[in-house]
C-alpha cells in the first residue's frame, strides 16, 4: 500500500472514531448540551428553556436562582431490555440557591412532585440518564439529567373583575380547579387555587354578574373561570391570584348607589359556593 493509501486509511479511522464518540455522547444526554458557561438569561415571556446537568453541575437563571445537580437518592426505573409491571422512578436530588439562601429539593421521573415551583420558575425534569440496562450498573457520578425551566404561575398575579350580564354564562370555563383559600383585603380578593397541568397557559378569570340580590346588605353573585387550554399533563401546579374588585364597587355604587358593604357569593367551577359563608366586601 502506497504511503498515500496509509493516510487515507488513517483519516477513516479517525473520522469512524469520532462519529461513534458523538453517538454515544447523544445516547447519554440525549441530544441536549449543557449551557457553556452554566448561566441562562431568560426572557420574562419565553415559553421554556431546556437546561441538562450533569451530576454536580449547577446552572444559573438570570442571576436570580441557581440549580444544582446533586445527584440521585434511588433508581426503580424498569431497564429498558426487560419487562416490567412498573415503569418504576428515579428520585432526583436538587439544590436551589436565591438571595443567599438554599433549599434540598426532590424531583421525580414517575411519581411526583415532577415539578418543582421557586421563586419566578416552575422546574420540570424531562429526563434522566443514563437509562437502566440488566446488563450494566450506572455508577453515581454518570448521571445526568434534562430540565425544562417555564414562567412559574404560582407567582402572585393581579386582574380585573370581569362585569357580565346573567345571560352570558358561555363565557364562564369550567376546567377542573381547586380553591384552597379566599380573602378579601381592601379592594383586592385573593385565591389560592390549584390544578394539574404544566405543559401549556392557563386562564383563570373572575366573573360579577351585575343583576344583584337586593337584601340587606346586598348580594353579589360571582363565578371562577378555568380554562386549561386542554393541558393533559399531570404536576399539581399552586397558584395565588388577587382579583381587583375596584371596577365592581364602582358599578354597585352608580347602579345601585351602595355605599357600604355587599356580601360576595363566590362560586367554584363546579357551579357550587367555595365556602358556606358569603364573603364581605367592605368598601
């Protein structure tokens, strides 16, 4: 073979050896490189940012949190080259750092929480790796996980009142929504609500119908409006909203020229009170 042939002969093999390293890195962390300098500045509107760790490694959101990979506490995933009756988890152990001060937190690829909310963040792992084999064990430091960083809708939200006739009831969505609390604070009613999703925007509005019952004080009747935008996903997302009530005082004052107080009749998606008690309005 002439000394040309040799080289050639060099080169594919270098180039056959550099394909099967770039195949078995994208097995591992499956297609997704970590950030260069570990540090994402993220729009306040961007739908999502994916985020891949290895074990020990720590990312940066917009100066604001940090999130490290500490590894993993269990692994009951099923290997892929068996058959299992469960799909089994693995339990994945995080840090998260703001202003100073952190927080251990668990994640989960089966069971939950598979989200975890800090701060303006909502935390989803999409993967871990590398994936069980019978025929294998993965060694702690081999870990590696995908994330998937989202606006957090748990973070405190104002809106307006909504001011409808009796006959626009169409309007009201009735997606499934817990109501674990309800104050009124001045002109402001807060909820915190909760529901599963994760995986798209969810609406929540508040209605006042302005046909009233005229007792004494009067009664107004309002209803929570869900709309899930069809999210199929399961993370039990919290979410706490402050509802401003200044455009209903306004209205009950020129139309029925109440200057004092009403009691607020609130009811759930489900059509029923969220509590037994009316609420007090005091204005």
């Amino acid at each position: 073979m002439t000394a040309q042939g040799e080289i050639m002969k060099y080169i594919r093999i270098l180039l056959i050896a550099a394909i099967g390293i770039t195949f078995l890195s994208c097995e591992r962390s499956g297609g997704l490189t970590s950030p260069d300098n570990h540090s994402l500045s993220l729009n306040k509107d961007f739908d999502s940012a994916s985020v891949h760790l290895n074990n020990g490694e720590t990312v940066e959101i917009n100066k604001s949190i940090t999130i490290k990979f500490d590894g993993v506490a269990s692994d009951s995933r099923c290997p892929e080259d068996a058959i299992c009756v469960w799909a089994g988890n693995g339990e994945v152990n995080l840090t998260l750092t703001s202003g100073g001060k952190s927080e251990k937190k668990i994640i989960n690829t089966t069971l939950e929480p598979r989200s975890i909310s800090y701060g303006d963040y909502l935390i989803e792992i999409k993967a871990l790796y590398p994936y069980p084999r019978t025929d294998r064990k993965i060694n702690p430091e081999d870990y590696n996980i995908d994330l998937t960083i989202k606006p957090n809708d748990t973070a405190k939200l104002i809106k307006s009142v909504i001011l409808i006739d009796g006959g626009s009831r169409s309007e009201i969505k009735t997606d499934m929504l817990n109501i674990n609390e309800a104050i009124v604070s001045g002109d402001y009613l807060s909820f915190n609500a909760g529901y599963s999703g994760g995986c798209a925007k969810h609406a929540i509005e508040l209605f006042a119908f302005k046909e009233i019952e005229k007792t004494n004080p009067a009664q107004v009747t309002l209803s929570i409006s869900h709309d899930a935008n069809n999210d199929m996903c399961e993370a039990y997302i919290t979410q706490t909203i402050n509802f401003d009530l200044t455009e209903l005082k306004n209205f009950l004052k020129s139309s029925y020229d109440i200057q004092d107080k009403v009691l607020l009749i609130i009811h759930d998606t489900s059509g029923r009170p969220i509590r037994d008690a009316a609420i007090e309005y005091s204005f």
